[in-house]
C-alpha cells in the first residue's frame, strides 16, 4: 500500500517544509536535492522525530500522524551508523526484535538470517569497533530490518564511505530491497546514486517537490529549470518561438542570429516564450560543418576532461551551449582547442521545449 504524505507543511524560524508526495508500495523513492532543501526534515517527519504543523502521513493504509515514532513500524539507517557502541553485532541486530517481545530462538535464526542477507556471516560477536565503515553500515542495515519494518528510511547512508564502497553497497541496498519488496524513502544529493538506486525520483528545492518521476522522466524531461540544471549537464535555453507548422514543426530564436528547430508539438503557438532542454550529452560538436539537424557555428571556450567523456562549452552568437562527446575522442575531437570556430549539432527530436514560466 505504500505511503502517502498529504499537505505535510513545518515551518522553522525561517525555513518551511511543504510537501505530498506517494511512494508506491516496494518502491524505492529517493529525495534527491541540494543541502539545506529539506530531505532531512522530510524523513523525519515520516520517522517521527520532528511532528508536521499540518497535513497526514499514512503509512501502509494506516494514518501514523500522531502515532510515536517506535510504534510507527519503520526501519531507519543514518549516515554515521549511529550502533549501539557496547553491544556486539549480533546484540546489535537483535535489539528491535528483543523490544517488540520475540522469542529468543527466533531472534537467533533472525540474527543469522539477517547477517547472511548483508554477507556478514560469522561476525555476530565482533566489537562495533572492529568493523571497517562499510561493515558498520551492513549491521546498520540488518538491525533496521531485522523486526521487518512496513517502510526502510536511509538517510545518506553512504556518504561516509570512499567511492567504490559505495557503489558496491548501494547495490547491496537495492538487491535486498528488491529482494524483500520493502517500500523504502532514500535521501541523498549524489545524483549517479539517485539515478541508480530508484524507481522513482522527488527532486526537492528549498523545501518543496519540484519534480517527482521516474529516473529517465526527470533525465528527459524535467519541467522545471531547477530540475535540468540539477542532474547532469544539459542545454536549457530561453526562446521565443517564431514559426509553428504542423507539417515541419517549431522555430526557436534563441538569439538575433540563431534559431533551433524542433518538432511540432499542439501546446505552442508563435509568439510564445520557451525554455528549449536539450542534454548535453544528445549535442554533437565538429570543426566541420555537417548536414543534418540544427547545426550552429560558433568558438569553443572550453574543454573539461571528465574522464569517461570530454565536456565542450561553445558560445553561438551569445549563447553557450555545452557538448558532451564520450571517450575515445575520435581524433578530430581530441584537437579542438578553446579559441577555434566549430559548429555544434543537435537532432530536433532531443530538444524539448517548456513554457518559459516566471518562476522558473
Ligand atoms: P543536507 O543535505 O545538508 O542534510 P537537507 O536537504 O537534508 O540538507 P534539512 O536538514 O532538512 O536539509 O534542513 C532544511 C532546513 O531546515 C535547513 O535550513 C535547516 O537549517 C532547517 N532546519 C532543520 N531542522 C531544524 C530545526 N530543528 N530547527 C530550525 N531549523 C531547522
């Protein structure tokens, strides 16, 4: 059944969290946003330990408003793992299950059980100290899920550990979340991990939802600026449109001396001002001028080498446009330098206009 958060509003001295939102049941739903944008306050509304001023939570059909936070059946992992120090492991993963009253020979099956899920067999009577960091987080996780939560919250739970530590774990995350369908609320601002980790997607912004969808809606099609700008690098240009045809589509001036063509689409009409999206990664540039597409001529500023792919920002007429070109370079990429004249190409089809609102 999942849950529902309804008008959910907190207000700080001067911060204000407001927030609906639905996770559907054995969904992954990650928060993803800047720090201080309210994912932190939001959790904990959901947990229990800061009360909303207005608005309901149901979790699982039940209405868990009022209800206090150790009788609301939720699994919570932090980021600084936040274990009982002088209990061992195994005491540590059995202590929800010793509270909610359960016999001692299932806490001992549950314990192994538990310990096994997250591959930590045979570390039931080590020290919490002894653990590495990861193996911190995997007791963290057990003990969470060990009374069999209704909802698992992760608040940032890797963000204590080095890069390739948290790519194997958060697959962990996903294979055991997967594998118990448990509806589960995951925070983070890393957006490799957002993308990854979710079947669903709530960008936050100064404590509000800006967009929740799946990964590749919100990669495609964020509706709001906040949200392209937000994950990845991506084109978004204020526009007015010039020309509508049905039969060939929409012109775009995004400056005087350049216009983009996108397909039609009903919504538009001449006159209009738009945002056009486009990522950086569907832009191809050349030192040529190929056929095919909008094909922009315009000087390359810079080149950032990312490793995996080459970033290249090109100003058109006034307006910068960033490619993105995955490695290997093909030979004529590699020698682009900032300075010279190249033209950059993007396919109608990728480009997605949005109403150009105020407020965005
Ligand atoms: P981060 O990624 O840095 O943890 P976040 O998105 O989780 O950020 P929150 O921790 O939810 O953000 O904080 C949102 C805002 O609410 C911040 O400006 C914070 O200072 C404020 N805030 C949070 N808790 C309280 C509190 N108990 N009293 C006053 N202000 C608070």
């Amino acid at each position: 059944m999942g849950l529902i958060l309804t008008e959910i509003s907190k207000t700080f001295k001067d911060f204000k969290v407001q927030v609906d939102l639905e996770v559907n049941d054995g969904d992954l739903t990650t928060l993803l946003g800047p720090s201080g944008c309210g994912k932190t306050t939001t959790l904990q509304i959901i947990s229990g330990i800061i009360k909303p001023d207005s608005g309901s939570i149901i979790l699982n059909g039940n209405d868990i408003t009022l209800t206090d936070p150790w009788k609301r059946d939720i699994g919570i992992v932090f980021q600084d793992y936040a274990l009982f120090p002088h209990l061992k492991v195994a005491e540590n993963i059995s202590y929800g299950l010793k509270r909610k009253g359960t016999g001692k020979k299932e806490i001992t099956e549950a314990v192994r059980n538990y310990l096994k899920l997250v591959h930590l067999e045979g570390y039931g009577e080590r020290t919490i100290d002894s653990l590495s960091g990861g193996e911190k987080q995997r007791v963290a996780l057990a003990r969470a899920l060990a009374p069999k939560p209704g909802i698992l919250l992760l608040d940032e739970p890797l963000s204590a550990l080095d890069a390739s530590l948290r790519k194997n774990l958060r697959r962990e995350i996903r294979r055991i979340q997967q594998q118990l369908k448990l509806t589960t609320v995951y925070v983070t601002h890393d957006q490799e991990e957002a993308l990854t980790i979710s079947d669903s997607l709530v960008i936050m912004n100064q404590g509000g939802v800006e967009q929740h969808g799946t990964p590749p809606d919100i990669f495609n099609r964020p509706k709001t600026r906040f949200a392209a700008d937000f994950l990845g690098h991506s084109n978004l240009l204020g526009g007015k449109i010039t020309a509508v045809e049905e039969s060939s589509g929409i012109t775009v001036r995004i400056n005087d001396k350049t216009e983009i063509y996108t397909p039609y689409f009903p919504l538009f009409k001449e006159g209009d001002p738009v945002w056009i999206f486009f990522r950086s990664g569907r832009t191809e540039i050349c030192s040529y001028e190929k056929a095919g597409g909008n094909v922009l001529p315009g000087r390359l500023l810079l080149k950032e080498y990312y490793g995996t792919h080459t970033l290249f920002e090109v100003d058109i007429n006034g307006t910068i446009i960033k490619a993105e070109s995955r490695h290997p370079l093909s030979p004529e990429k590699k020698e682009l330098t900032p300075g010279q004249e190249v033209f950059v190409s993007v396919s109608g089809e990728y480009c997605y206009l949005m109403e150009r609102l105020s407020r965005i």
